[in-house]
C-alpha cells in the first residue's frame, strides 16, 4: 500500500465563506469525482454511531465506514473513508481556505488515497482532472451571480453561508456541478402549465416556476422549498408557497412532508400524506425518539411530478456539511488531545453539542470572544470563554479531550431559522384548505403543535337581519361577510380552518399576525356592513394544540383552542379579547398603541382560574352611506 494524493491550487472571485460553503458541498464534489453513490446504514464502534457505506465501482464491491468530516466555516473541510472491503484501505480529502488581495480566496485542495501502486496511480490521475474541472466550473458559476448583482464579496454573518451559495448555483447550471438534468416531457409540462396558468397567480410566477421546472438539475426539482426560491427570486414567500399549492392541483409538482430531526434538523423521513405520519419519529443520526410537532418537525417540500419530470438524484456523500448549514463548526479531538481552531463566530446565540455524550450547552454573545474552550470530561462538558476578539477578527476555540475516547463536538446556530414551509404556515394557506380539504392526520393519530396562533370570528346580529331582510338577501349579504373576513384573514398570512354558522376559526404563524388581522376583520366588516346593525366579535390566542382528524379534515384540538374560543364568546361587537399576558407580548404592544381598551376579569368554560383580559377596540369606521 501507497500513499498517492493529488493537489490542486485555485483563486476564487468570492468570499471565504461563500468558496467555503461550494467545495464543501462533498455530495456535489464526490458526484463530479465519479464516485459511486453508496447505500448507507447506522453502525455502532466502540459505542460510536457511525456511517457505513456500501457501493460498487466497475465491478468492485466497497465497503466503508465514513467518521464524522471536520469542518470550520469558510476555514477548512476534511474528510476520509475507512474501508472495510475492496482495494483500498483508506481515502479522504481536504481542503483550506486563505484570504487574498481584493477580496479574493485561494483554495488548497488534496484528495488522496491509501492503495496498491496501480490503483493508486489511476485515482491520482482521476481526482487530479476532477479537481480541476470541478473548481473551474464552480470558479465560473460564481462570476454570472456576480454581474447578475448577487453580493458574492461579503458573506451576511447570520445566514450560513451554505444557504447562500446555494442560491448561487441555482442561477445558472453546470452538468458538473449541478449534476443531471433528466429530459422534461414538454406535451405532459404544456397540458399541466395550461391549468396553473388558470388560476390565480401572478402570470409572471408562473412561468417562473415553469422554467425552474424545465431547465434545472435533478437535484434541484426533486424537493423544492417555496420560502428558498422566494428568497432567490425576490418574491414574496405566500404568493410563491401559493404558487406551488395550485401547481400540486395542477399536477405539476406533488406534496410532500419531510419529518426534520429536532435536534441534527435532518429529514429523518418523507410522506406523501399527514395520514401516514404517527405520532413519534426516530433519528438514526442521532438515535433519538421525539414527539413529531406539527410547527416545528414537519416541513412541506415539493418535489416534481413524475408525469413531468421523472427524477432520481442519487445521494454520493451523506455526511456534506452542505446537508447541516446550521452547523458552523465539527471538531474532533482523539482520547487526551487538544485541538485548537480559529473560527468566525456567529453574534447571536449558539449551541454547543456533542455527537456522541449527547451533551449540549448554549451561548449567547453579542461580541465575539477572543477565546472559546470546551472541555469533555466523563463527567461531562464544560464550555467557558474569554476576552474579546479583536474586530472582524476570529475566535480561538480550544477543544480539550479528557476522555479515553474520541470526542466530536458541534457548534450550531440556533436564532437562524432555515426557508422551510412548516406545517403550521402551510395549513394557514387559504388555498390550502381549500385545494388539500381532506390532508389530515390518520384518525386516532393526533400531532402535536408547539405553538400556533389561532383566531374565533362571530357575526352578531344575524338572526335580527335574516327577519328583516328575508333569508335570499339575508344569506348573501353573511356570504359577503365570510369573503370579507376571508381576504382579510388572507392578507395577514392566516387561513381559515372551517366555519361554524355565523363564526369563523382560522390560524396563523404568530399571534401579532392573528392581532392584526382581528382589529383589520373588526375595521373592514364595521366599514362595509355595519350600517346593517350586524357586528363582528373576534378572540384571539396563541399556544400548544393538537392536529387531528375530524370529519374528514383537519382540525385543531386542546386548550388553546378552548381559550380562543371562549375568548371569542367574551367579546362585544367590534372587539377583539385576548388575555392580558398576551397583550404585553413586545410584538403586539404596538398593535394597540391607540386603540380603546378596556379590562376585565372573567372565568371562560373549562378553564380553572379566572383569566384577566383585555377587549380592544379601534374607533368605529363610517358606514358608505356614512351613518
């Protein structure tokens, strides 16, 4: 056995983070290497749980174990294969970064194996001419995005720089970089795209959308997430997220749930419907079981019809920094070592973790320390910092190993919030409701909700009008009122869940967005038909539920429902009640600045303690006919 390596060295027109955040995406650099895509499984060594691969190359099984890689963001990413079956007994690469004059950053790269002379030679000669086609092409794709007026000199420090360069790659594409692009079916694409261009959505959206279907790599269409293209793309996310929902009616794109891992935020698993989901998961990653939470564990992704575009993207390297942008740092230190990094620390608050002792610390710095050390000992983890960084200047982070074992310590943004399309944002879609009426949970299966914001609307008055009026004129003129309430619930990223006689549930992401809407509901209904001696009542609550299966939809179950309800049946007309507590939330105090208030205790149904709550009320708008 030899040692055989190939080196490489190229200057790139971008920032360190962003060359950082593109040559270690390994799942892209182990594709254009012409590695083979692996089969991989959990396996335990030496109470360690590690990857192991499975693959075939011309003919030659392998068989391999892939330790966690290391990596510091926009610094350096190291990798290696240990292989258990075939010709070579070890493989690995490693790439670091520096900074150059002008803005510019040098990459160093080394691929190298161990193995007999022949294969050894070969795959010299083979990561050599990958090497340096590879970081051509990501070289070139960087230089469009530039004159397209992406910003690709300075990377924002509260975004991963993964995430950025993502929406580089999506602007132009390369075979090699981006990976296959399998043939569209033009006929199957034109048919559907006649129907998406029927509904209401901006034309222009549209046949965005269309195109990123059409033209980009496999990888790219086989998950779509609405909330990343609307970031790309500069549109608002509801109107893209929309976008998407009619092009599942459409049969352009199909609905997805991704199950995310609370704790690594990996997809543990997909399903084409909530009624496939139970209550609990399993994280191989992290051998965890959790509760599934509608808000926080359940993505919905949109990966491309098969009647359009059959795609199968291959997975080449599980273990990519590119799959974790969270993550800004993986360290390793063997059984009483000490390794010392400089790393760009995030402002903001962070986790620090380790992979396997599952211990967990969390910081929060608005200055960058000059110095970070974790300490792992048996009886746990310490973590303590010092000083301050000079400006602009790194952190020492200082990993001190006084186990018998290897340690592997993570450090973790926690204030990033990925573009991801949660449960509770998608079912607040109007269109959600009404294209995906019957998505619910399997029945007896309930889902739990961390938090949601959710909104009870009645009419009052309508009893009186039907008596008045006659029941034809009567029925339309409430009709009117549901679409009102509807657009405005709409407007503030809500969506009506269903409607119960006169009264309307409906639920948002936040609750100062369900506030708003209230006092909006309240403003538009007194405008339009208040001259008809018809008022609306509205109670608003935020907090844990449950998603559940009722008939035939879903529905939302528990306390916090009761409470918005009860909240509701509280309320005058033209008032929203919400309780005191909720009103001091720092997001809606200013919601209120201004508007009539008026305090009152009160004991709701099924609530044991008398709630203190607030009716809020914006002066009474003038009738059209201005009464």
């Amino acid at each position: 056995m030899g040692l055989y390596q190939s080196e490489l060295e190229v200057v790139f027109d971008a920032a360190r983070p962003l060359v950082w955040a593109i040559v270690a995406d390994t799942n892209r650099w182990d594709r254009a290497a012409g590695l083979a895509p692996p089969v991989y499984e959990w396996m335990k060594e030496g109470g360690k749980n590690l990857r192991l691969a499975k693959a075939s190359e011309m003919g030659v099984p392998l068989e391999w174990i892939e330790p966690p890689y290391r990596w510091v963001e926009g610094r350096h990413v190291e990798g290696e294969r240990r292989f258990r079956a075939g010709p070579v007994s070890r493989g690995g690469f490693k790439v670091t970064l520096e900074d150059m004059p002008g803005g510019k950053t040098k990459a160093k790269a080394v691929a190298w194996v161990e193995a007999p002379m022949v294969i050894g030679v070969m795959q010299k000669l083979k990561f050599g001419r990958a090497l340096t086609s590879y970081f051509h092409e990501v070289s070139a794709m960087l230089e469009p995005a530039a004159k397209a007026g992406v910003d690709v000199k300075v990377a924002r420090s509260d975004e991963p720089a993964v995430t950025q360069a993502r929406r580089i790659l999506l602007r132009s594409y390369s075979a090699l970089a981006s990976g296959p692009r399998t043939s569209t079916d033009e006929r199957a694409l034109e048919v559907r795209a006649k129907s998406l261009r029927a509904r209401p959505v901006d034309p222009k959206l549209t046949e965005r959308l269309l195109d990123h279907i059409r033209t980009r790599a496999d990888e790219d269409v086989s998950s779509m997430k609405p909330f990343e293209l609307a970031r790309l793309w500069n549109v608002p996310r509801r109107d893209v997220l929309k976008a998407f929902l009619y092009a599942t009616e459409a049969g352009l794109t199909d609905l997805v749930w991704q199950v995310n891992c609370p704790t690594c935020r990996v997809g543990a698993r997909m399903a084409d419907s909530l009624s496939k989901l139970g209550d609990n998961e399993h994280c191989g990653a992290c051998e965890i079981d959790y509760t599934i939470d509608f808000a926080r564990h359940l993505e919905a992704v949109f990966p491309v019809s098969a009647g359009v575009r059959k795609v199968e993207p291959k997975l080449y390297c599980a273990s990519s920094p590119a799959f974790l942008p969270h993550v800004f740092a993986q360290v390793r230190a063997d059984k009483g070592a000490r390794v010392e990094h400089d790393v760009d620390l995030p402002l903001g608050q962070i986790l620090v973790r380790t992979l396997w002792l599952k211990q967990s610390q969390e910081l929060e710095h608005t200055e960058r320390p000059a110095r970070l050390e974790v300490v792992v000992s048996p009886a746990g983890m310490r973590v303590s910092t010092e000083g301050t960084a000079p400006a602009g200047g790194p952190t020492r982070v200082v990993l001190v190993n006084e186990t018998n074992d290897e340690v592997a310590v993570l450090m973790e943004r926690t204030s990033w919030s990925a573009d991801a399309v949660l449960g509770t944002v998608v079912t607040s879609m109007p269109e959600f409701a009404t294209l995906f009426a019957t998505e619910a949970p399997a029945s007896g299966v309930e889902l739990r909700v961390g938090h949601i914001a959710l909104l009870f609307s009645d009419l009052t008055g309508s009893t009186a009008l039907y008596e008045r009026v006659g029941d034809a004129k009567a029925f339309a003129i409430v009709e009117d009122h549901f679409r009102l309430m509807g657009a405005v619930i709409e407007k503030h990223g809500g969506g009506v869940i269903k409607t119960m006689g006169d009264a309307v549930m409906a639920s948002f992401p936040t609750l100062a967005e369900a506030v708003a809407a209230g006092l909006d509901m309240v403003d538009a209904h007194d405008a339009k038909l208040g001259a008809l001696d018809l008022g609306v009542k509205i109670g608003v609550h935020a907090g844990p539920c449950l998603v559940v299966r009722a008939n035939d939809r879903l529905d939302y179950f528990g306390t916090t429902v009761n409470v918005a309800a009860r909240l509701q049946a509280q309320a005058g007309a033209s008032q929203v009640v919400l309780t005191e507590l909720a009103a001091a939330d720092p997001a809606i105090v200013p919601l209120l600045e201004g508007v009539a208030r008026t305090q009152f205790e009160a004991r709701l149904k099924g609530i044991r303690d008398e709630q203190r709550l607030l009716a809020v009320q914006r002066e009474r708008a003038a009738a059209p006919d201005g009464s």
